[in-house]
C-alpha cells in the first residue's frame, strides 16, 4: 500500500469510528424496539436471557449475556446499554479492510471500506440496543476464519471450531442456512 492510500486508510476509519462514536456520546433517548430489548436484559437474571424473551423480541443468547455485563458493570443507562453494539460495529470496521485485501486490490478495498464505513445503516446500528453490528462483526470473524482454513494452513483450521461455535451465541445469521 502506498502513502496515499494509507491516508485514505486512515481518513476512512477515523470518519467511520467518528460517524459511529458522536452518536453514541449524544445519548439519545431509547425508542420502543430498543427500550423492549433493554427491559428483557435489564430484569432478566442471566439464566432467564436463555428463555424466550418478552414483548416480542429476539436476539442470540450471547448477545444478551454482553448486554446484561454492560449493565452490571455501567448502570442501566441508555450508554451502557449501547456500548456492546458500538464495539461491535467499531470492531467491524476495523477489521473489515485486512479482510477485504485478501480478495480485492487496494483501491478496491479503500472503495469497499468506505461503503462500509459510510453507510447509513451500519453507522446507526452500531448505537442500537440490538445486535445487528455485532451480526456483522460475527460474519466479519467467520469469514476471516474461513479464509484462514482455505488457506490450508493445517494450523488455522482450528479457528472454524471457536469461529463455528462461538458465532451462533452472538448471531442468529451466524446459523442460517441458505434455501434452494
């Protein structure tokens, strides 16, 4: 990568931490699906968040576990409850480019970096009381994992096994199979 690229490189994940983090400092106030979520995490025991939840809500078991930590560790402020998505959609974005060179050249990765890092959706998410950026932070890690083993590292093919295991309990798309 050359010097103007690594600017670039830099530029791009500065605005997307930044398009992700002043939200999250702006504490807004939860709205109905969030505040629904919360409810289950913040009166549920930890060995309740493996029952079906209330009020119509889903999310993975791990997920949930995150959320209750924060809340233990942080009060049950609208902040605390946020943090987990705002790691995961900054730690999506941060490991998205070492991905994307494995497959694309460098200016295509810079391009599909910053389609990730200024996305509307994406930079929401990640201030949401719900899992959808660590869903994409799950995909993130088991693609990486995949490509590893496709490597034929015989070392790396471990990594499927915690990749494999671990990715259900954050992500319900972690788990979907595709229809034909």
């Amino acid at each position: 990568m050359d010097r103007s690229q690594g600017w670039w490189l830099a530029l791009l994940l500065l605005t997307g931490s930044s398009l992700r983090v002043v939200p999250f400092l702006l504490d807004r106030s939860l709205w109905l699906d969030e505040a629904k979520l919360a409810l289950n995490v913040v009166e549920r025991s930890p060995a309740q968040l493996f029952r079906p939840l209330d009020y119509e809500q889903a999310a993975p078991v791990g997920f949930l576990l995150l959320e209750k930590g924060m809340v233990a560790a942080f009060g049950e402020g609208e902040r605390a409850l946020r943090l987990v998505p705002l790691l995961g959609g900054l730690g999506a974005l941060w490991a998205f480019f070492p991905l994307a060179r494995r497959w694309l050249s460098p200016a295509e990765s810079l391009l599909a970096l910053a389609l990730l890092a200024l996305a509307q959706p994406l930079v929401y998410y990640s201030t949401e009381v719900k899992q959808y950026s660590t869903d994409v932070l799950v995909a993130l890690g088991l693609l990486w994992a995949a490509g590893r083993a496709l490597d034929a590292r015989p070392r790396a093919t471990w990594l499927l096994v915690p990749a494999g295991v671990l990715g259900p309990w954050l992500s319900h798309p972690a788990v979907a199979s595709p229809r034909g």
